[in-house]
C-alpha cells in the first residue's frame, strides 16, 4: 500500500470562474470526537494536543510537525525545502499594501476615516483606484509625503486549489485541480478578507512535482485520521505560497480564524535573516476571558502547524518579522517563506 502515490497523472478541472467557499450556514460542523489519538497516528509529531500541559484539556487536534515526520527521508525533505526556495510563478501581493496605504492616511489625516473606510472596500478589489481620493494625498506634507510614496508590497503569493479524493479501497489519495485563481475567505462580511482576491497560480513545475504530491497526501491523510476516512468524499484544499519581507506582517489581521474548518497555517520553508515569526495558536477567541495560550514556537524550515479553524475555538497568530540584527547587509530581502493550506472536508451524505 503506497498512501502517497496518486493513482493517475493529475487531471484538470473546473473554470476561472470557480470558487470553493460555501457560505457558513451551509457548512458541514466537523465532529473531531473521534479522532484518532497523535499517539495512535501513522505521523510523529513534534507536539500535539495531548502534550500540551498548559492546558487542562484541549478537545481539537493541534499538532505541529516536520517532514520526516511525515515519513519524508531527509533527502526529500530537502528536496521539497530547495523546490519552494524558489519563487518562481509567485506575484506581488497588492492587497495588504493597499490596506496599509490606508491605514497610514487615516492615521495622519484622522478627520476622513469614514470616506477612508468606505474608499477601502473598492481599492481593495480593484473597483476604485488612489485617484479617488488623491485630494486627500496632497493634503500630506513634507517627510509624510515621502513616507506613504514608499508604501510598497511586502509579500508574494501563488495559490492553487486541490479536490483531493480517494481511491475506492480509501487507500490513496489523488488529487483534481480547480482552475481557479480566486480567493475568498468565509469571515464576516465586514473583514475585508471576505472580498474576492485573485492571485497567481503556484507554477505546475512545483504543484505537479512527486514530493509536492507526497506532501499533500500526508496532509490529507492526517486529515483522514481526524474523522472516518471512510466517510469523507473529498477534500478541498487551498494552497498558498507565500513569501513576506522584513520588516512586515505574516498576519496583518492580529489573531484570527481563516474561515475553514482545517488550517495548516504555516509551514515554513525559509526564514532568511530575520528574527520573529513566532507562531502562536490559542484556545478560545483571544478577546474573550478564559482563553489560553496552546502553542508558542517560531518553526524552523521543514516545520508546520497543524490545527482545526472555524466551528472550534482555536485561533492563530504569527508575530511580526524584522530583520536580524545579527545579519548583515545583503542583496537579499529578509523574508520569510511559508506554505499554507485551507482545509474543507465533504462528507458523502453531504449534498
Ligand atoms: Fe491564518
């Protein structure tokens, strides 16, 4: 039995057009109950929910992970590390330079954070452009003028979204592209996430490469272990790679939700000459009393995090990166590279 080997070359399917967002009230609540212990796993990991002793009990699968845990020997777990150093097929992200161009004119022009606010919305999706308001820009003056000028993208982005079924025997996994590059998270209307973003597709050299295929399947599968494989259709995943620049914010939102019922929030590929980018997962909705931190840790390159999202009280964050003080100058940009995958299972008695 080979779980990691799809069974035929991809097949492509689907239109620009398509996305895969539900509204929530039409959403599956996922019973994690009986999911399999992290003991009881075919992974290793290097923490998981029963091994967090800050936490009386966590009732939701939380687990952090590397690739030989995973099953990767240490050769393809380079492998895979080298093949997403690159940055080929990835596009500069304009959607949080746009929301930070705002925030800097609300902050130094407080008297137009309404017509600010109601700019954002349609510069955000492209509807509207800086033209707009651009009597409010020439109302900065001096060194502030400068400053928003320099307002640029830091991050790049490519996704791409998987239907991911089994083989009739529930022994592999494969996977069936959906050609599309939008993306919309399930947030509450007023999150600016829950507009519709387009991106670049990650590059077929990287999505079609065998270890890629490996690596989705391995998620799949620890996804299979969280309920009765035997009763999940289909998966779908969203995959995200992304690179953000130092100084900068892997998320810009503060402690969140990504709207999905599973979330691989990050596993890191890179982190070039910066310090930060820890990340944080919590037991109940930050805002709220009684919530508890589960999991501090900057994950190394080969590490990722692993947890369940919306309808479950966790919640993650990743601090901000900045540029080591230790490095020197270089050419290079500090960044940090990442992939991520939103996870939505589909039950067969599901229509
Ligand atoms: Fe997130």
């Amino acid at each position: 039995m080979n779980l990691f080997r799809p069974i035929s070359s991809p097949t492509i399917k689907g239109t620009a057009q398509s996305i895969w967002v539900k509204p929530k009230s039409q959403r599956q609540n996922l019973d994690f109950d009986k999911a399999l212990p992290p003991q009881e796993s075919r992974f290793r990991f290097i923490t998981d929910e029963t091994q967090l002793n800050n936490i009386e009990k966590i009732k939701y699968p939380i687990r952090v992970f590397d690739l030989k845990g995973l099953g990767f020997t240490d050769k393809e777990a380079q492998d895979f590390i080298t093949l997403f150093s690159d940055d080929s097929g990835m596009a500069e992200d304009l959607y949080t330079m746009k929301i930070k161009q705002i925030e800097f004119l609300k902050r130094k022009l407080p008297g137009h954070e309404e017509r600010l606010n109601g700019f954002l919305k349609d510069y955000y999706t492209g509807r509207k452009d800086l033209i707009e308001i651009s009597d409010l820009i020439q109302q900065l003056q001096g060194d502030n003028k400068i400053k928003f000028n320099s307002i640029g993208p830091t991050r790049s982005r490519s996704i791409q979204s998987f239907d991911i079924k089994q083989t009739p025997d529930n022994n592999s996994w494969y996977f069936i592209y959906v050609l599309s590059n939008n993306y919309q998270q399930d947030v509450t209307a007023s999150d600016y996430r829950s507009e519709l973003r387009e991106f670049n597709w990650t590059a077929l050299d990287k999505t079609s490469h065998p270890l890629f295929k490996k690596f989705i399947a391995s998620i799949a599968e620890l996804t299979g272990e969280l309920l009765d494989k035997k009763n999940i259709e289909k998966i779908k995943m969203t995959f995200h790679e992304v690179r953000v620049y130092a100084p900068g914010s892997p998320a810009p939102e503060g402690p969140h939700q990504d709207g999905t019922q599973i979330v691989l929030t990050a596993f890191v590929i890179e982190r070039k000459d910066i310090d930060g980018g820890k990340s944080i997962v919590y037991n109940g909705a930050p805002s709220e009393k009684g919530t508890s931190t589960c999991i501090e840790k900057t994950l190394e390159p080969g590490q990722g995090c692993f947890h369940t999202d919306t309808g479950t009280p966790i919640w993650h964050y990743v601090t901000p990166i900045e540029k080591s003080n230790s490095t020197q100058d270089s050419l290079n940009r500090p960044s940090r590279k990442t992939l991520g995958l939103d996870i939505e299972v589909v039950l067969k008695n599901y229509n």
